[in-house]
C-alpha cells in the first residue's frame, strides 16, 4: 500500500509538472511567434516528439547490454530522462509562486465580488500577479540548468577524497597503509567501459597498497557484468583487489556469475568470508558480506534478514583491526555493537542529486539511510559511506559528485 501510494503521488506530480511547463511553452510561443499557422505547426511538432519519446521510454526502451554510449541512447534516452527529471523539479521550485499568484487572483476576484460597482483597483496587484508568474518560471528554469550541468559534467567530474583513518587498534606494522575504495560502478551507456578504465588509472595513480569494491558493478542487465569485470581488471596492488556485493548483483541474479569472471581477473569476492592481510607478523582481518536488507526494496529479494550480519560474528578476529565489506551502510549499526572497527560501504551514491550543501536534510538518500556519505563514528566502530561512481535512474549527479576514496590508517 506504501509503494503505491508512492507511486500515485509522483504520477500526480508528473502529470501536474507536464501541464505546468506545457502552458508556460504555450505562453512563450504566443510571444515569440506572431503568425497563429506557424505557431501551430511548431506546436503539433514538438506535441509529436514529446509523446514519442516518452512513449519509446515508458514502453519500448530497454537496458541492454551497452556499455558505451550509442547514438540512439544519445538521442532517444537521455534527454527524455534529463526533462523528466527537470521538469518535476522545476514544477516543484516554482510552485510556491505559483500559489502565491493564484491567492492573490482569489482575493482580487472576490474583492470585486463584494463590491462590483467600484472601480478596478490600479495595475499594482496585477503587476505582483505578473512578478509572482515571471518569477515562478525564473525559479523553475534553475534546476534545467542544474540538470544539464549534472549530466554533461557533473557525473563524470571524478573526486579523489583522501581521509586519515585513525585505528585505535591499528598495529605498527599498518601504520600509512593505503586502502582505495570504489564503489557502484554502474556500468552502462552512461558510466561506459571507457569510464571505468579512467577510473582504474586514477585509482592506480594513488599507489594503494590495497583496492576494496563495495558492490553494484552493473544495474539491470547480467549481460554487462563481463565488461565490467573487464573494465576493473586494471587495477593493480601490492595486497591485491577484494571486494564484496551489492543490491544490483543480487536483483540480476549474477552473484555467484561474476564472483567466477572476478576471480579469473585474480580480484576475490568475499561472500560471507574473510581473508588476512600480512604485513610482516601483523594481519588486518578483512570480512565481505553480500547485501543484507530487513525490509523490502526494489523487486523481490533473497537477501531479506531478520537482523544484518547474522553469522558474522564467527568471521572476526578479536585482538586485530576487523575491516568490514558491506554494500548497504545500514550495517554500520550492528557492526559497531561487534565492535568491527572499520565498515566500508556504498549504496546512497551520496544522494547523487542533492542539495546537502544548502541542507543535509535535502538528499533523497537521506530516505534510505542516515549513512548518507562520508565518514561516521560511534563507540564500537567506524564507517565510511563512498559516492560511489556511476548513477542510477538519471544519469546526473548534482550536489555529489562521483568518488575515489583513498584511505591512509593510521595508529592513535
């Protein structure tokens, strides 16, 4: 009953947005083309493109296996995605004026109501009216922009954030040791092969003496896993490449697929593992677990648990610093009650489109999660939740932008 009721609100604020941005489309075309004929054609036209592409969107698009970006995707896909998106958040933006016009046209109409035989009041409250209508449109065009610049930039626009990890625990032999960490890679017509490899070179750059994945490495298509497990196969350290699962290798049912195409690539998986890091006589023990939700998300799922990290408890080594794998951050949480020292996790892509730096409040993750990005502590452990790489449902990010975490540990 929740999703749906989910689902009729954005219907309605669809529907509402589209009428919205199409009256205003109107109102500029009465402006700008004086010859009505003209103005219908080039109305009828641009009535006929719209409805295509969100016809082919809604009812005919489907993820395939491309993981460059085609011209048709280029053409068909993207801009249909960056105008619904854009819309919505426009229409949203410039509601409150929208009101505020409309409050005042009811007070106007049921002053002269009242009083009918008085003479029309001075163009004042008409000239607020127009203000009120100029300014919504000003505000709405604002998060077109945003969008724009999310899609053309921002999501390829790679952080690198170097954070100092302190590790009460950490024994000498680890002190300045160097963990990178990528995470949702997504890969597809928007985060392409070519993207990834960028990536792999960046994360090379940084030297780490070890690289951990935190899950999501395609979206909707099985087909894709292999260009993805292609695609990070250039990463290279010293202590090797592990990493764990996500919620899109779970829904693709590729869990244990890709694990194999990892492991020919010499990159292990831990599922529900553990494995030593040695450095000299000390190890860090590192533990992978695939994605664990107690509720239910997205299309039906194995990985429902009645309470997260059941059996983990067996994979940690008291006295050494337990380093945790976990796609979903909401493990954090129990982790810390195991006193699992560090938990390294993904899954919210930071919000990927975001306001958080007006408000922290102001990130659709924040429904998720209050693991939404970054680093967090409470007594027991600490996490760090990573931006991850690629994107989901639209391919923008705004607010937050794509991440490769590069850890230094150190002893306090």
């Amino acid at each position: 009953m929740g999703r749906f009721l989910v689902f009729l609100v954005l219907g309605c604020l669809f529907l509402a947005s589209q009428i919205f941005w199409i009256l205003q489309a109107g109102r500029l075309g009465a402006k700008l083309i004086r010859v009505r004929s003209y103005r219908r054609w080039l109305a009828a036209a641009g009535a006929a493109v719209y409805v295509f592409l969100l016809a082919y969107n809604f009812f005919w698009a489907r993820e395939v296996a491309a993981t460059s970006l085609t011209l048709k995707t280029a053409l068909l896909e993207a801009p249909i995605r960056w105008w619904v998106f854009s819309s919505i958040g426009g229409f949203i933006v410039a509601l409150p004026f929208v009101l505020a016009g409309g409050v005042l046209h009811r007070i106007q109409a049921a002053r002269r109501k009242r009083h009918p035989a008085a003479e029309p009041a001075p163009s004042f409250s008409q000239g607020r009216r127009k203000f009120l209508s100029n300014t919504a449109v000003a505000a709405g065009s604002i998060p077109f922009a945003a969008c724009g610049y999310g899609f053309l930039f921002g999501r390829i626009e790679f952080e690198k954030s170097l954070v100092r990890m302190k590790l009460p625990r950490l024994p000498k032999e680890f002190n300045g040791f160097r963990i990178a960490q990528l995470s949702d890679i997504h890969i597809g017509p928007f985060m392409t092969s070519s993207d990834v490899r960028h990536v792999v070179g960046m994360t090379n750059a940084l030297k780490p003496d070890l690289i951990l994945l935190t899950g999501d490495y395609i979206t909707w298509d099985p087909a894709t896993q292999e260009a993805a497990v292609d695609s990070l196969t250039g990463l290279k350290a010293p202590f090797s490449v592990y990493g764990c699962l996500g919620n899109h290798e779970m829904w693709t049912h590729t869990e244990a697929s890709i694990t194999r195409l990892f492991a020919r690539r010499n990159i292990k998986i831990l599922r529900q593992e553990r494995t030593a890091i040695r450095v000299g006589n000390e190890n860090l023990n590192l533990i992978g677990v695939d994605f664990e939700s107690p509720g239910h998300m997205g299309p039906p799922i194995e990985g429902r648990v009645r309470q997260y990290l059941e059996g983990v408890g067996g994979l940690i080594r008291p006295g050494q610093v337990n380093i945790l794998l976990s796609h979903n951050p909401n493990t954090f949480d129990r982790a810390a009650q195991m006193e699992i020292d560090l938990s390294l996790a993904g899954h919210t892509h930071g919000g990927q489109v975001t306001l958080d730096f007006i408000s922290p409040d102001l990130s659709p993750a924040r429904l998720l999660t209050p693991y939404v990005e970054g680093h967090f502590q409470k007594p027991g452990g600490q996490l760090y939740v990573n931006r991850g790489i690629g994107t989901i449902g639209v391919p923008i990010r705004f607010g937050s932008p794509p991440e490769i975490t590069l850890f230094e540990l150190v002893r306090t």
